[in-house]
C-alpha cells in the first residue's frame, strides 16, 4: 500500500511539474492573457479538466504558490516566544529563510521561480493579484495583533509596515537574481539589506535623511493642492479610453463618430 501510495504521489508531481512548466513556456512565449487554459491542455496532451484538477484557475498555474504563505507572518506572530516582538520574531523568521535560500525571499535562479517573476512583472493582473495577496497576508497579522487585545489602528500600522518592509527586501533580491547576479552574491548582501531594514523599523526613521540644505524651488507644473496645472479631472481617463477604443480595429465608425468636422 505504501508503494502504491508514493508512486501514485511521484505521477501526481510529475503532472503539476509537467502542466506548470507547459503553461509558464507559454505564456512567455505569448503572454499571460494570450493564452488559454484549453491551449495549455493540448500541449500538455491532457484534457481541460485534468489542469483544473491540479490548479483551480489560470492564474494559480503562475502565483498559486503564494496561497500557502498567506498565514505564514501572523503564525510566526501568534507563535513567538514570551516577551519577543512582532517585528522581531518576522526579522529572525525572515532572516533564517534567507540562511535557507528560501524562495519566498527571492533567492533563487530556479528557472520555474524565474519565470514566475518575469511574468509577475510583465502581466498587470497578475501583479494585482500577488498584492492582493499580500494584503490578505497583512489583514492576517494585523488580526492577530488585535486578538492579542492591541489597538486595531496600531495594529494595522505595525502589520503594514512590517510586511511592506519584507516585500521590498524580497522584490530587491528578485531584481537581482534576474540581473543575473549569483545566488550566492546576493544572499550576503541581502542579509546586510535585511539588517538595515528591520533596524530602521526598531529604531525609527525619526532624524534618518534630514536635509542639510536648501529645498529646490516648488514645482511650477503643480498647483498648492497637488494637481497639475490644468488638469481636468476625468478629461485624462476617458481621452485614455478613447484613445484605447480608437486603437483597435474596427474603429473607423468609431472615428467617424468622433471627428470634429461633423460638428
């Protein structure tokens, strides 16, 4: 039974492995939204269905894995020692997964890792859809910190920062990684990054980076409230639009519709 049980675990891998892999080449070869999950079936030489049962949806074939690791800092809060803080038991947990060259810190060349963070970058949905989770992550935390009887605005503020501060730190050793830079390279200089961070976090930014002299000159293109001098509110968003809609084909009714000679 036990042998049945862990060659059937080996196909079942080897079928994710083999449908994540089909789907990444894919969508870098023809981009994310060009790409259906029934076209990922055929090449993969399975049925629709089949990728369903490995992966709920298109995008868990890319970012699936961040699912698993939504809990992961409001557990290492629940569960840290007495008398040690939030921010400490997140900086010795996040400084351990950098000894380990865990993925979740953006260390490792790992070409299925690479190809995820190329394709995060390059596709909006799914960038939106890792911050998402993200915020759920950092919805978690702060939760936690309320069971534990803390204010909720200081809570949602001590979670934010915390878990923006390691979002940095990992989208920096990513950045690097895809520059080419060598694991091994960028594993020591993320552990000093990762210091620093946390350290700023402890101690305060309070004096760090006050000017030592004088301001440039106030930008002539804003206005005292911020907008650009002007600026039409909702005049950008649909000349946007327009612009999205003229671009496409079919559109010489459209252009018709819009000349100003017709007025």
């Amino acid at each position: 039974m036990e042998q049945r049980s862990g060659l059937r675990e080996r196909k079942k891998n080897a079928m994710w492995g083999r449908l994540k892999s089909t789907a990444l080449q894919l969508f870098e070869e023809r981009g994310y939204e060009n790409v259906s999950v029934a076209e990922i079936a055929a090449a993969a030489e399975v049925s629709k269905a089949t990728v369903f049962n490995y992966f709920p949806s298109k995008e868990d074939l890319v970012i699936g894995g961040m699912k698993h690791h939504i809990e992961d800092p409001a557990r290492v809060v629940r569960e840290r020692a007495r008398g040690k803080t939030p921010h400490a038991a997140l900086r010795d947990r996040y400084l351990e997964l950098l000894e380990h060259r865990a993925p979740q810190t953006g260390l490792s060349d790992r070409p299925l890792f690479l190809q995820v963070q190329r394709l995060i970058s390059a596709t909006p949905a799914l960038m939106v859809s890792a911050m998402d989770y993200r915020r759920r992550s950092g919805a978690l935390l702060a939760q936690t910190l309320m069971d534990e009887g803390h204010p909720k605005l200081t809570s949602r503020l001590v979670s934010s920062q915390l878990l923006h501060t390691q979002h940095i730190l990992v989208e920096a050793n990513v950045h690097l990684i895809l520059e080419g830079r060598p694991v091994f390279e960028v594993a020591s200089m993320a552990a000093s990054a990762a210091e620093h961070a946390f350290g700023l976090l402890e101690n305060g930014i309070g004096d760090v980076m006050r000017r030592d002299t004088e301001p440039p000159a106030p930008d002539a293109a804003f206005t005292p409230d911020g907008c650009r001098v002007g600026y039409e509110p909702g005049r950008a968003e649909a000349e946007e639009a327009l612009e999205r809609f003229m671009g496409g084909p079919g559109d010489e009714v459209l252009e018709a519709l819009v000349d100003p000679r017709r007025a």
